[in-house]
C-alpha cells in the first residue's frame, strides 16, 4: 500500500490530496489487518486519489483490477449537510462476481443445506411477518450510477448492463437494463419510504432472453 500527497489541516480534514496505490496477490490479507478473515479474492491492484476538505471529499480516477475483472470511476461525498449527499458514477469492462467472490463462501454456498437430525425440513415463509425497517432511506441521499460492458453473475452472461438508483428523502427509483443471449430486459422499481406505509412499485419487462446463449457463453452447458 502507498500513500502520497499532503494534507493542509490533518486535525480538520481538510486540504486533503493524495494519491493512493495498493496491490496484493490476495486482498484477503488487507482484510486481516482490518481483523476481518476472507477466503481467496484476487490478484488486486487499485489506484485512486483522494482530495477535499469542508466535509467535502472525492475519490476521484478510481481504478480497481482484481483478477480478470475491473472497477473505474469516481466517488463523491457531500457530509456538510444534514443529510449526506453521495454521488458514484462506476464501470467495468468486465466484472465476474467470481472475480470478487472469497473462494470459501463460494465453495459453503455451493454445498447443498441439509436440515438438522429430528427437525422438519417444512420450508419458511418466503416473505417474514416482521415489518421492513426503512428509515435507512432516509439517512443519505445519493445518485449512483453504473455500467458494465459485460457482467458475469452465477455463469448467466449480461451485457450492456446499467444501473441507476436515486434517493432522495426516502425515495428510491431503480432503473436497471441489461441484454441476455439476445433478448433485453428492463424497467423501474420504486420504494417510497417517505410515509407509512411505504408504498413499492415494480414494472420490469423481458424480451426474448436467451438462457441458453447466456449459459453457453460462460462454458456451463450447451444443452438448453
């Protein structure tokens, strides 16, 4: 890990421009020092820069690389409000959640859940009876977009993916799209947390998404 730059006022937080770098064959071991433990993710390179200062700051020409996957893009972070305004614009070449995935939770999900000796295997409510808390919502507002010319999530190809979501005063609207094997899909899903009870509309729309050229593209079967 380097770090360069200077930083006007340490004590405040303010002038703040820096240059970070870090590369590791195993990012798991920068979670350790964090006391955290990860099964296996990378190799991973990262550069950024940070400046700012007045509660105002930007990571600004992020750039991550872990194994064959990429990260690019800018953060930014309003916290002089009374209610922080976060902005991030990202994307990726190509992002394998395989790429970012610790070895050791793959392989614990890829192990069948067999219920304990003397209990019921009765399936749980997909839905619990407990009510969704929201005021998360309202807690940050935030603009945060990204795009990926290819994503790779559970071996099913996506192109053209893009992401937008909005919050603002407990609002949230979430635009994705995407293209499979040919076919696209697309839409919108709003939650609005700003009354109770919060009220969420979802309209997605497919069309034509081919599973089986998805699948065949990652090599996991040409069967379907």
């Amino acid at each position: 890990v380097k770090i360069t730059g200077n930083i006007q006022e340490p004590a405040k937080g303010n002038g703040l421009n820096l240059a970070l770098s870090a590369k590791n064959d195993n990012i798991a071991r920068l979670a350790e020092l964090a006391g955290s433990q990860l099964g296996k993710v990378g190799p991973f390179e990262m550069a950024a820069t940070v400046s700012g200062g007045q509660m105002k700051y930007k990571v600004g020409g992020l750039n991550i690389k872990i194994g064959g996957s990429d990260l690019s893009g800018d953060i930014t972070a309003d916290l002089s409000g009374k209610v922080p305004q976060i902005d991030v614009a990202l994307g990726s070449k190509l992002l394998n959640t395989k790429d970012v995935t610790p070895q050791s939770s793959e392989q614990a999900s890829a192990e069948p859940q067999k219920p304990a000796e003397g209990t019921s295997a009765k399936a749980e409510k997909l839905f619990p009876s407990d009510p969704l808390v929201l005021d998360g919502l309202k807690a940050v507002n935030a603009n945060v977009a990204y795009k990926a010319e290819t994503l790779i999530a559970n071996d099913f190809t996506l192109t053209q993916f893009t992401k937008k979501l909005t919050l603002k005063n407990g609002l949230l609207n979430v635009l994705p799209a995407f293209a499979m094997g040919g076919g696209v899909f697309d839409g919108q899903v709003t939650l609005d947390g700003r009354n109770s009870p919060a009220k969420l509309k979802i309209d997605l729309t497919g069309k034509d998404l081919g599973l089986g050229n998805s699948l065949k593209e990652t090599g996991v079967t040409d069967l379907i």
